[in-house]
C-alpha cells in the first residue's frame, strides 16, 4: 500500500462550523509525504498542506483505522553495512540505536504506520535486503 487516509473532525476556520479535515500519507521516493486537505461545505474555506514524515500527532489516528505495521528484515543480503547505512538515515538513528537494529536481523526491526513501513521495504530491497511488512505483532 502507497497511500492511506483518515478523516478526523475539524473545525473550519473561518465559520468555526464543525467539519471534517482528511490527512494522508504517501510514499514519495525515499520518503513519506504527509498531506492534510480541508473544505468547508458552509463558507467554502479551502487549504491543503504536505509535508515529509509522519507527524507525530497523527499516528493514533493512523493506528486506530489502518493498524500498526512492522518491517521485517528476512535475509540482510549482500551488503549488510549499506543496508544498516540506509535504515539508520531513515530511522534518524545514533550508532547505538542500529547496533539494537542490527540485532534483529533477520526478524522485525521496527514498526509504524504501514506507508512508513513499505518506504523502509523499498530502501531495504534497494539496498540488497529481502523484507516484508506485516501486521504488528501485540
Ligand atoms: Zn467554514
């Protein structure tokens, strides 16, 4: 999945009546495109923004209608190095944090929203790896 949505009330601000703003999140190359769109049905007030990442305060509500996904690493392939390179610049790691990633391989190495987590299998096939997301173990 490249693309997943939720829609969550709001209120407009222009008229302050009560009405529904959607939040999406994409996969761009090499990153995750968040996006809010909003449209008044009473004024007409319109906006949308997008930036890049998951922004924190959404991530219940992405939970709550898509679930949690994890990213499991099954084989590191090749070029293990490169492959720990590329996960901690996503990630945002130090070196202590991929060292515990390292760790984990082959298994589930980390979890998030499900976009989130098919950006991480892209840079991982990318870099020589076989992964797979799934549904987050409780
Ligand atoms: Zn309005």
């Amino acid at each position: 999945m490249r693309y997943e949505k939720v829609t969550l009330p709001h209120s407009c601000p222009r008229c302050r009546s009560a009405q529904e703003i959607v939040h999406a999140l994409s996969l761009a190359s090499g990153s995750v495109r968040a996006s809010s769109s909003f449209s008044c049905k009473r004024c007409g007030e319109a906006f949308e923004v997008d930036d890049q990442g998951v922004p924190e305060e959404w991530r219940s509500a992405f939970y709550a209608a898509n679930g949690r996904w994890e990213l499991r690493i099954l084989d590191a392939g090749p070029d293990k190095a490169a492959l720990l390179r590329r996960l901690r610049e996503i990630l945002g790691l130090n070196v202590a944090g991929i060292g515990a990633v390292a760790q984990k391989i082959p298994g589930p190495i980390t979890e998030g929203t499900r976009v989130e987590m098919e950006l991480l299998k892209q840079e991982s096939e990318a870099a020589g790896a076989m992964a797979d997301v799934t549904p987050a173990t409780p």
